[in-house]
C-alpha cells in the first residue's frame, strides 16, 4: 500500500493498473448494494479503501459475515479514482479471499483503547495506527543511525550481551546461571538445578563460565577495546539493567547506541552526538512524512516544529558548575535541593531545557567526578571528570559520554578509590599499557529517542516488548 500511494500524486499514476493487496480489515461497512473495506498491510499508515459489489468472486464470504475487523484478506482489483475526500484512489474490488476469519473477541476495535489497555495486548498493538507508526520510525531512526556512522568512517562492533564486569558500577546487573535442563522439571525445581556449595550458596566455579556472569549494562568497556585497534565504531544493540525504577523513561531491557571515538576528546565527543542527533531528527522529518504527521495532530502537537528546530539550531553547551548556579537562581521550588555535587534530579533536568532554553536540546559538561563513573578523564582541577550527559525537553537525559581515562596511572589510582577490584578490569587496563590514546564516546538510549521523536509519553510504548520490574510477558 505505501509502494502504490506513495507514487505519484498519492497512487493516481496507478489508476488503470491491477493490484493485489494482502492485510488486516480495519473496518467494513455494507452501504445498500456496495460494501466498503479498509486492509492495513502496515507499510504504512494509510489503509487501502477497498469497494466491492455484491456480484464479485468470493463475495458470499462478505455476506456471511465470515470477514470482520482483524480478519487478514488477499484483494485483488484495479486501481481507481475515489470518490471520496479522504484518499485520491481506491481499489475496485474483483475478488476477494478470506485468509484469516477473526474471531468476534478481537480487542482492537476501531474506537480508541488506552495506552495502559494495550500494553496488556503487546501482541496485537501493531495493528493499531500508533504503535505502526512508532514501528515504522523506530525503523527509521535504527536504519539513519546506522547511515549515518557508515557513512562517517565508522565500524560497527558487535558488543556482548553476557559478561562479567559491570562498565557503570552501579550493581543494576542481571546474573546469568546455568540451568541444567534434564533436572529441571517445574519452575519450583528451578533453583535445585543451580550448582550450589555445601552451605548453600550458589557454586559458580561450578557454573556454566565457572565464575559470576551477568546481563551487560552497556558496550562501551568492550567498545573501547576495538576503537584502540580500529578508531571509529560504535555498538548499537541491547543492554539490561535492574534498577528499580518504575518511570516513564527506564526499562530493564533496553537498545543503546555507543560509539567510541579514537583519537578524540570531550569537545570531539559532544560535536560528534550533536551531529548525529541531527542527522537521525531530519532523516525521520524527510522520510516518514505520514507518521509524523500522526504524531504531531494525535500524540504531541507541534512536533515537527521542534524536531525541525532541534535539527537546524546549535544545541545549548553550559557546565555542571553553571547549572547549579542557574539551578539556584531559579524561582521554581524543586523538590530536591540543588548544591554543587548532587546528581541532577529529573525535576532540574526538565527546568533546564523546558524553561531556561526553550526546549533547545542542552549539554551539560564538566560533572563532579564523585557521582560519574571510574572510567571518565579527570579534569585538571582534581574535582571534575570530561563527562557530558545530553538532555531533551520531556525525556531528560538522551546520552551521557565522556572522554575517556588514558593514563594507566589516573585509572588504577581511580579504581583503588572506588574499591573496585584491579584484577577483573587487567583486560580494559591493558589498553592503557599498549598504546593508549585519548578517546570519547557516548551513549544513546534507544527507546528514549523514540520517545523524543515520536512524542510517546511512556518508554514502554517505544519499545515492542517492554521489560520493566515486574513485567516480562509476551
Ligand atoms: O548514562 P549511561 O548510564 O551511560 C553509559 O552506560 C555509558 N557507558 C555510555 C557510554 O559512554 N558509552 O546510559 C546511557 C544512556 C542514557 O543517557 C539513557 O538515554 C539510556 O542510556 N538509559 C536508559 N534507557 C532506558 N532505560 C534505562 N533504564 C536506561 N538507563 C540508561
Ligand atoms: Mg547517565
């Protein structure tokens, strides 16, 4: 359906021409003798307006009620002009066959279901016109990312889902054990299968890597790895983390996009994120025209006006210590108290790009080194880190990054202050040994960027299957 109404003047170009149009009835209406059909196939957000006689090849399907909403349809028929005003052309039905009857308890049914309803229906939300249009600019959004570090020298590495460092420290890890599938019998007996020690406790030398493993909660430690051999890639796939955080802006289970940048520092590193937003926000503006213009009448009105000034104008750069000086001088009450080392609570990140800047993107450079993680290049002051973490009106934080800890010396000193063990970091130190370079890069919530380019209020609804605490259905 997109291929023919995407042509020329919305499919007129194919008036005359027989096509066949295989998807999902959205509705269908008998109106005295003509019987009207709308098939979504999900290419795009329109429907195919099929209008069928009474007299056509497998009408008596119609007639007997055997064809209703979700049923799946093969129609076959000739392009012609529409008499009505919602589409240019229409398809006039020859024959139609019934592929799929639906039965009566479908739950997508014209009128409009809640997001919350839906989300109990993850199978079958795609049919509706919102979470096709999210499908189809998610597509979007992970095909220009791709464009665009293919297209800038990088190459893209695959990072590993199980490992066993934790690359923030910040123990949201999911640990990976082994079953063993001949004594499992009942979910009950689940845990009997794990190896365990005489007191009880889980035997990991005896375990599947005969050591603790876990879900990754990002590529970069990995990443790195391969941008002081290669210089430029990136990782885009998916990362888990089990922080408990029931918002509207976590999931357990989420993409992330990490590129890594040789030979590079913070300024590098920040120029290169704002690029690539751009990039990504006029692709979808100049290519999914249709479904943004959904989102801008249904799901946040005046979008594309933004997304539009997000991909033309300079973001805002300022550092930590300013915004905790702006943060002061504000009139609002927030409900934590800002002084200079706290982490920005999501209330201050919101006060910065909706109301000091205008919705402009802002990155916020410089953190406190105290609440970043161990791998990030100590500034020359002894306080701060080259950290930079990008936020957006309504998401927050985009993409944190940083230039990275190069000196052998800082790193191990960093590691030493945090109590975190030397020897399961030997492989990530080595690279400060044989031939360190300065080098940066960021990570990109996926799903949040879906959020920031389609308006989708919830994460959960930017991402297919969502896996949040307490929930992994589907
Ligand atoms: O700021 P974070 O924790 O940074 C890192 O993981 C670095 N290793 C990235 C790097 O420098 N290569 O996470 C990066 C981004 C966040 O800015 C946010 O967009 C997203 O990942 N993110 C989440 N998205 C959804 N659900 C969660 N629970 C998320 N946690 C982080
Ligand atoms: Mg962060």
């Amino acid at each position: 359906v997109a291929e023919i109404k995407g042509g020329h003047d919305e499919g007129m170009d194919r008036v005359g021409q027989s096509i066949v149009v295989m998807g999902w009835v959205r509705t269908l209406r008998a109106q005295s003798s003509i019987t009207f059909m709308e098939v979504n196939d999900g290419s795009c957000l329109s429907n195919m307006q099929c209008v069928m006689d009474s007299d056509i090849e497998g009408y008596d399907q119609v007639e007997a009620g055997s064809i209703s909403t979700g049923a799946s349809v093969w129609v076959q028929g000739e392009v012609v002009p529409s008499q009505g005003s919602k589409q240019k052309i229409e398809l006039k039905v020859k024959k139609i066959l019934l592929l799929g009857e639906s039965d009566p308890s479908y739950p997508i049914q014209k009128k409009r279901v809640s997001r919350e309803f839906l989300r109990t229906k993850a199978h079958l939300r795609p049919r509706t016109n919102t979470f096709g249009a999210v499908a189809r600019v998610r597509n979007a959004l992970a095909y220009a990312t791709h464009k665009f570090f293919q297209e800038n020298g990088f190459v893209w590495v695959s990072s590993p889902i199980i490992t066993a460092s934790d690359c923030e420290g910040a123990g949201e890890q999911f640990c990976v054990t082994t079953l063993i599938p001949s004594s499992v019998e009942t979910t009950d007996t689940l845990l009997d299968s794990i190896p365990k020690t005489e007191n009880g406790l889980i035997d990991w030398s005896q375990d599947f890597f005969g050591k603790p493993a876990f879900l990754t909660v990002s590529g970069q430690l990995n990443g790195e790895t391969y941008a002081t051999a290669l210089s430029d890639i990136y990782t885009f796939g998916p990362t888990f983390r089990a922080e408990n955080s029931n918002t509207s802006r976590h999931l357990a289970e989420f993409w992330m996009i990490e590129p890594e940048l040789a030979f590079a520092d913070l300024d590098d590193d920040m120029a290169c994120a704002t690029a690539y937003l751009q990039y990504v926000v006029r692709h979808i503006l100049d290519n999914c025209k249709e479904d943004m213009d959904f989102f801008n009448t249904w799901i946040e009105k005046g979008i594309i006006d933004r997304l539009r000034n997000v991909a033309e104008k300079d973001f805002v750069q300022m550092t930590y210590t300013d915004a905790v000086e702006l943060l002061l001088k504000a009139k609002k009450k927030f409900e934590f108290p800002v002084k200079w080392g706290c982490d920005l609570q999501s209330e201050h990140e919101r006060y910065i790009t909706e109301e000091s800047f205008g919705g402009s993107p802002v990155i916020i450079r410089d953190y406190p080194k105290d609440i970043k993680a161990f791998y990030m290049r100590q500034n020359d002051d002894g306080k701060t880190v080259a950290a930079m973490d990008l936020l957006v009106p309504r998401v927050g934080e985009l993409i944190g990054g940083s230039q990275r800890e190069e000196r052998l010396d800082y790193l191990e000193a960093r590691l030493d202050d945090l109590k975190l063990n030397k020897d399961s970091y030997w492989w990530y130190l080595d690279l400060r040994r044989y031939g360190s370079v300065p080098h940066a890069g960021f990570g990109l919530g996926f799903e949040r960027l879906v959020q920031f380019a389609t308006g989708m209020e919830n994460i959960r609804d930017a991402i297919p299957f969502p896996r949040s605490p307490g929930s992994a259905e589907f």
